[in-house]
C-alpha cells in the first residue's frame, strides 16, 4: 500500500465531501461510496501496475459512465468505445516491442470485437 495513493484518495474524498454538488454532478446520490470505491481500486491497479496513480480523465468518466449506466446515451457509449479502443492499441504495441505474441494475439482479437 502507497501513502501516495492514501493521501491522493484522501484528498480527493475531502474534496467532494467539502463541495457535494460537484460529486452530484457527476453521480447519482445513492453511488457516492460506489465513486470513491472505484476511484481507490482504479488508483492502486494504476499503481501496482507501474503507472501513475492520480487517475486520467478518461478513467474517471469511465468510472462515471458505470454509475450513470442508466442514463447513458448512445454518443456517450460510443466516447468509451473510442477510449477503450485506444487503450487496446496501446497496450497491443506495447506486447509487440515486448514480444508478448500470445497477449498481443488476445489484444488483436478484442480491437476486433469493438471495432
């Protein structure tokens, strides 16, 4: 466990208990806990896996788009989609410069599923 990632989720708890309608603005009142229940497992994978462990933009509409599945409309949909892509690719490259052929195989295969 990293104090760093402590004091980061620490910090961005007494943030939105502090300003409780910018955390209403993102998700519904009864996912607050499920928020920063996310935000803590996003921050430690990020970490453990060698990566920063503030969380990009894009994992936090993620994380938001999860708990507003209800309210999600199809161009929202579509911006994970396009993320979610990016990654794949990313990590794809990353398999091949490493040669990690069967994990590259794997990738290949889920950027053709949302593809």
């Amino acid at each position: 466990m990293s104090v760093d990632v402590e004091v980061y989720l620490s910090g961005i708890i007494k943030f939105f208990r502090e300003n409780p309608k910018d955390l209403l603005s993102l998700v519904p009142k009864d996912k607050e806990e499920d928020f920063y229940k996310m935000i803590r497992n996003y921050s430690f994978t990020n970490h453990e896996n060698g990566d920063d462990y503030v969380l990009t933009r894009n994992q936090i509409l993620e994380i938001c788009f999860q708990l507003n599945e209800k309210k999600r409309m199809e161009g929202s949909t579509k911006i994970i989609k396009v993320n979610e892509l990016d990654v794949l690719k990313k990590k794809l490259d990353i398999a091949l410069e490493t040669e990690e052929y069967e994990e590259a195989a794997k990738l290949r295969d889920q950027i053709k599923e949302i593809s």
